[in-house]
C-alpha cells in the first residue's frame, strides 16, 4: 500500500543516518562513516519505494526500481543511480573483505554522495506530491 506517511520517515531516517556519518567522520572513524553514508543513502531511496508502495527485497532491486520507474523515465538524474550502486558495492566490500580499508577521502566522498541523493530523492517526491 502507498504510503507518503513511511516515505517521509524514511527520509527522517535517512537524514539522521546522515547526521552519523558526520559525526563519525569527525572521529575519523572512516570505516563506519561510509556504512552509515550508504545507509543514508538506502533509507532514501526506500522513501520511493514507500511511496509508491512498495517494500525492498534487496539492496540491489532498490537501484534497480528507482533505474527503471525513475532514471529512465526522466524524473530523476542518472547521479543517484550510479552514486548508489557504488557505495552499495563499497559498503559490501567493507563489510566482507578482509584486505580493504576504507579512506578518509572516501569517506568525505560518502558525506557529500549522500547529501546528494537525499537531496535529489527529497525534490522529487515534494515535485510529485505537488502535481
């Protein structure tokens, strides 16, 4: 069921995923800057999902819905999609890969990626509540 009430907690909780990032960012804490980046990232793109309603089965079918419903039909940058799938990849190589450190200008990258996707992401559902 459609539900523009859990997108916007979504975006609620995208947002303070986002307010993580940073702080762990200023601990220098770039391992967990970047899961939370992500993480914000995610609750963001899941806000679409809700309002459409629609509820995830994974990460990747995320990216994949907001590609087709969404990028291709013109109503959201191609940005999203790509910032997404990488630190989706990023997030899981962190997660599961025994050799792999994540950098501070990674992590600075991650800040400033999920800004962007939230930002973006909150445009388009206030542009389509509107019309």
């Amino acid at each position: 069921m459609a539900s523009e009430g859990k997108a916007l907690k979504s975006i609620a909780r995208a947002n303070k995923w986002l307010d993580e990032a940073r702080k762990n960012l200023e601990h220098e804490l770039v391992n967990s800057c970047l899961v939370s980046s992500y993480s914000a990232m995610f609750h963001a793109a899941r806000a679409l999902l809700f309002r459409d309603g629609y509820r995830e089965k994974s990460h990747y079918c995320v990216v994949r819905y907001l590609e087709e419903k969404y990028v291709k039909k013109g109503r959201m940058p191609r940005r999203v999609i790509d910032l997404l799938d990488r630190f989706r990849n990023l997030r899981h190589t962190d997660l599961y890969q025994l050799d792999f450190f994540v950098t501070k200008d990674e992590a600075e990258e991650s800040i400033r990626s999920a800004e962007f996707v939230i930002r973006e992401i909150t445009q388009v559902i206030k542009r389509e509540h509107k019309a």
